[in-house]
C-alpha cells in the first residue's frame, strides 16, 4: 500500500472512531442510571406513572428498552425500595452498583462519582464538574428506602408550595458519614427554580425491575 493510500485509511480509521454517530452503547446488562433530564416540570413528573414513563422512554432511546424500567422514587403509600425488582444492577459501563435491595440501601453498595452515569455513559454535573450543579437527585425516601413525607405530593407538584427529599448522586458535598445517595437534604421548593439553588435539575434514579 502506498503511504497516501495508509494515510487515507488512518483518516477514514480516525473518523469511524471519533464519530458521535458509532458512538459506544450502554452495556447488554445495564440496569441502573441517572435520568439525563428531567421531563419539564420539575418535582411534577405524572406521578410514578410517568416517571416510570421516562425512565422507559430514556433506556429505549440508547437501546435497552426491552427492561422494565423503574423510578426510583417514594409517595405516601409506596416505598421506593419495594418497586425496582431485586437486582442485581450495573451502570452503562456494566459496572456493579448493587447485588440486590439490601446492598443498594448499605454502605457497600457501589455508587461513586464515577458510576453515577447517565443512560448515554455521561456523568451529570457533579462537584469538581462543568456548572451548574446537579448532583441533587429526586428520591422521596429515607436512607433505607423507605417513604419520607417529602415527596412533591406524590410527584405532582412542580411548585414552590412543596419539597422533596434529595440524594446526593456524587455523594459529595457534605461531611463524610452524611452524603447519602437518597436522603441527604430536603430541596427548597419542587418547581425547577428551587431545585436549582442546592445544586438540582431535577433527576431522578431508574433500575431495571426484571
């Protein structure tokens, strides 16, 4: 081969490689991800109806459709805990988070700043990250997964006039012992301008149910 002819195949090598298009998939065991948006209306997301929407809707959109795909999220009568199957669950990278419900809601479980991903691989704007901030994460819950009484009424309410219980996906920002992924701080309000001040978009975990 000719150099001009190695140097058009490197050219056309380096443009399959770089090309957002061929762009890597999320592992064929992806169970688990951070919501990469919120759906509009911050604390109001159609109730677990249409969170659950969202996350199904978001796990198709990069080919894992085919799960049952859960919030991970709390009201008055559900606990988040009881409605995301048994596990195990893995991020985009297939990396562990959890082996089932226990380990999830225990201090082994292996959610970091670096698994914390996205449905698209992405980490939202975490601590030491782009701004704004965005590691404040929807739950509902108590530590263990239990419901807590702030929960934007049920998920229906993306006003000033309700709270809800935010985890820390980076578990970052506060003392060691007390950055909980599900429960470390109430937010200000459920409308989008008062997630933003502690450092939210309005996220939300899902897990594959099955």
């Amino acid at each position: 081969m000719t150099q001009a002819r190695l140097l058009v195949a490197a050219c056309i090598l380096m443009a399959v490689a770089t090309s957002p298009a061929l762009a890597q998939g999320p592992a064929d065991n992806m169970s688990f991800f951070v919501t990469s948006a919120n759906p509009g209306n911050g604390g109001n997301l159609g109730g677990l109806v249409g969170a659950d929407g969202t996350c199904q809707s978001l796990a198709a959109a990069v080919g894992a459709g085919d799960r049952t795909w859960r919030a991970y999220l709390a009201t008055d009568t559900v606990d988040a805990r009881d409605r995301i199957g048994s596990g195990p669950w893995f991020n985009f990278r297939g990396a562990p988070i959890a082996a089932n419900v226990a380990d999830l809601h225990s201090a082994n479980n292996g959610l970091t700043v670096e698994t914390a991903l996205n449905e698209r691989g992405a980490s939202p704007n975490y601590i030491g990250g782009p701004q704004p901030l965005q590691h404040d994460v929807l739950t509902g819950t108590n530590e263990d997964g239990t419901a807590s009484d702030m929960t934007c009424n049920n998920w229906t309410d993306g006003s000033a006039n309700s709270t809800a219980m935010l985890g820390h996906a980076d578990r970052m920002g506060r003392e060691a012992g007390v950055n909980s992924w599900n429960a470390v701080h109430p937010s200000q309000g459920c409308g989008m301008e008062q997630l933003a001040p502690t450092g939210g978009a309005g996220l939300f975990y899902c897990f594959a149910a099955n």
